[in-house]
C-alpha cells in the first residue's frame, strides 16, 4: 500500500508560480514511479508530467513542457511539481499518482495503482 498526500496548491494570478508537493508513505518511495494529472471541472483527467524510480527520466504534456518540473525527492519520500508562468487554463485539481510497475505509458491514468486526494490550484487572469 502506499499513501500519497499532496500540499501546495492556491491561487496565483496568471505568470505566477506554485509548487506542489506529494509525500509519500508505506512503500520505499524508490521503488515506483510517481505522476501528476490534473482535471478542470467537466473535463476528464489529463497527464501533465512523470518521473521514473530513480528520477533518471522526466516526461511532460505538451502544454505544460517549458513551464513546469517534476522532480523527486527519495531520500524526503516527496515528488514536486515545480509551476511557472501559470495561466488561467492551468486552473484544475492537481492530483499525483504512484505506479509500482514500469507502465506501458507513463501518461496513462489507468496504469496507476495509487492517487492522492488532489489539490486546487487556480490561475486567475
């Protein structure tokens, strides 16, 4: 089992800065991979960025790659997602994720085994 509580989330104006946090607990955090998706009210969930174990590899969405960064933490069990430049299309709950197997595709939510409870982020304009 593992246990993922996310922190950091607000409100910014457009251009601002956020920094998320996910803390992880139950399993030795090396182990898996770790992801964050969002979802807008109506919208389905969407990938936005993924770490591997050993965070030797990154991937980004298209619309977040220049502005955001995943990064991990393994000797602190913590994921970050470092938000720059926000803009009001960037407004969702933000929620990370952890695959214990290598996932067919890192961008899929489907290949997760464990979520957090989420955190709203909002960019208004």
């Amino acid at each position: 089992q593992v246990q993922l509580v996310e922190s950091g989330g607000g409100q910014v104006q457009a251009g601002g800065s956020l920094r998320l946090s996910c803390a992880a607990s139950g399993r030795t955090f090396s182990t898996y991979g770790m992801g964050w998706f969002r979802q807008a009210p109506g919208k389905e969930r969407e990938f936005v960025a993924a770490i591997t174990r050993s965070g030797g590899s990154a991937y980004y969405a298209n619309s977040v790659k220049g502005r955001f960064t995943i990064s991990r933490d393994n000797a602190k069990n913590t994921v970050y997602l470092q938000m720059n430049n926000l803009q009001p299309e960037d407004t969702a709950v933000y929620y990370c994720a952890a695959v214990i197997r290598t996932p067919r595709s890192y961008s899929s939510p489907y290949d997760y085994d464990y979520w957090g409870q989420g955190t709203q982020v909002t960019v208004s304009s």
